[in-house]
C-alpha cells in the first residue's frame, strides 16, 4: 500500500510544471516555504506544491470555472511531508485544525489543498479571515462576517465541491480531493519529488 501510495506521488513528479504547463495563471503562495505561517519557521525547502494527478487536473477545472466568475485560484499548500505534520503538533496540538501526525493528514497523502480566491487580475478579495487563522471566524459556517466575505467563500466552496473536493468545518481554505481513504502517509521532502 506504501509503494502504491509513493507511485501515486511519483507520477504526479514535477506538479509544478503541472500547474505551469495546465494551470498557467495559478498563483503559488507557499506558506511554509516561508516564515510567513502559524509556526514561525520554514518549513518546505522550496515553494513548489504537489497533489497526486487527479487532483491536480481537478484543480485546472476549479481555475477554468472561476476565471469564468472572474475570479482566480491562489494555493498556500499541497502535498505536505509527515515530518512537517509532526513539527506544526508539536506548536498546535489541536485536532480542530492540525491533524495528529499519528494518523496522519489528507496533506501527507497528496490529496488536500488550501486554497483562496483572487481577482481575475491577481488581486487580493476579501475572505473570511488571513490563511492559518485558527479561530471561529475561520469556520466554514461562520455568519458574523462581512457579506462580501461570505460571498466569497461561498463562491471557492462551490468551485471546488463541483469538481470532486469537499471544505471542512473549521478552515474555509481547506479542500480535501475525493480518493483519499486508505491512502499512505508519506513523508517525502519536496525537494525529493
């Protein structure tokens, strides 16, 4: 189940030259490749993002169908090393929004993305709340927001779930791709991919 799990990541080798070559226009703001995230230190060795194929393909149809919103995608992360889950316990041990690294994260699997929305031009719109912001103004159902906020993640939300991904309650940015279930943990650097 590992190897096929490490094959599925292998044939989706060089993702971003997936995004580059499929999705031109997407907008990579990799947090944990900087200091700019919850844990205050990077964490990625470079700002690349991985998901295993069908996701990453999933992802093209997202940006097709918001462009016609007039809208873009922006990602903040992918594919996400065990290692690295094990670091961001050990700062936020709380299951609401850092999955325990003993069972693992959608991330360590190739199969979840965090994502945001951006003009058609590149542009910031207004959301919810900033990336890793851990508290209940992040929730997905959260009312006590600014009306264009809430538009805005209505908007992401449905982009994503029309094309196979499913949000959780605790962080509007947070999309899980369908396949997932009985998938390995992996724990492969990004410069290894």
């Amino acid at each position: 189940q590992a190897e096929d799990g490490i094959r599925d990541v292998e044939r989706s080798r060089g993702l971003g030259d997936v995004y580059k070559r499929q999705v031109p226009d997407i907008v990579l703001d990799i947090r944990y490749a900087t200091t700019n995230n919850f844990v205050g230190e990077v964490l990625y060795s470079s700002a690349r993002c991985f998901l295993v194929k069908d996701a990453a393909l999933a992802l093209k149809e997202v940006q097709q169908d918001l462009k016609k919103q007039g809208y873009r995608l922006k990602v903040f992360d992918g594919y996400r090393p065990l290692s690295v889950q094990k670091r961001m316990w050990e700062i936020l041990p709380d299951s609401r929004y850092v999955a325990d690294p003993k069972g693992g994260s959608r991330h360590n699997r190739g199969y979840a993305v965090d994502v945001s929305l951006l003009d058609i031009d590149g542009n910031a719109v207004l959301m919810p709340t900033k990336f890793d912001d851990f508290s209940e103004k992040a929730h997905s159902d959260y009312t006590d927001l600014p009306e264009e906020a809430i538009k805005h993640r209505k908007i992401l939300r449905d982009a994503m779930e029309k094309q196979g991904f499913t949000g959780i309650d605790t962080e509007w940015w947070h999309f899980d791709y369908k396949g997932y279930e009985g998938k390995p943990n992996l724990d492969i650097s990004i410069d290894d991919l």
